[in-house]
C-alpha cells in the first residue's frame, strides 16, 4: 500500500495524519511517499510521481 501526498497539500490538511494511518495499516508492504507541491502535486509534478512509481512500485509489479 503507497500513499502519495503532495507535502503541502492544504486540502486534505494533514500529512501527519496520512503518514499515521499508513502507519497503522497492515500490510506487506506500505509506505507514504510525499511529492512535492500541493493537493494536485501528482499532476503538477508528474515527472516526480511518476519517478516514485517506478522507484517503489514498479519493482514489486515486476515480481522482483
């Protein structure tokens, strides 16, 4: 499970909050990943979304 949150996201409010519930959560694998920018930070800075998915997400999809 990947969260990903722009780090100034003043929509949602709390990023301390998301990293808490990830922290709570039980799974295999999970991690919050903060992207730079606000709540739209995933469309805003794609190239550093897209980044994190292949560093974090891409492995585990690839079995490896």
């Amino acid at each position: 499970m990947f969260v990903f949150e722009g780090d100034e996201d003043f929509t949602t409010r709390r990023p301390r909050l998301a990293r808490q519930y990830v922290k709570s959560m039980k799974a295999p694998r999970k991690e919050f990943v903060p992207i730079h920018g606000g709540h739209f930070a995933m469309f805003i800075h794609s190239d550093e979304f897209l980044r994190e998915l292949l560093k974090r997400v891409r492995p585990l999809a690839a079995g490896n």
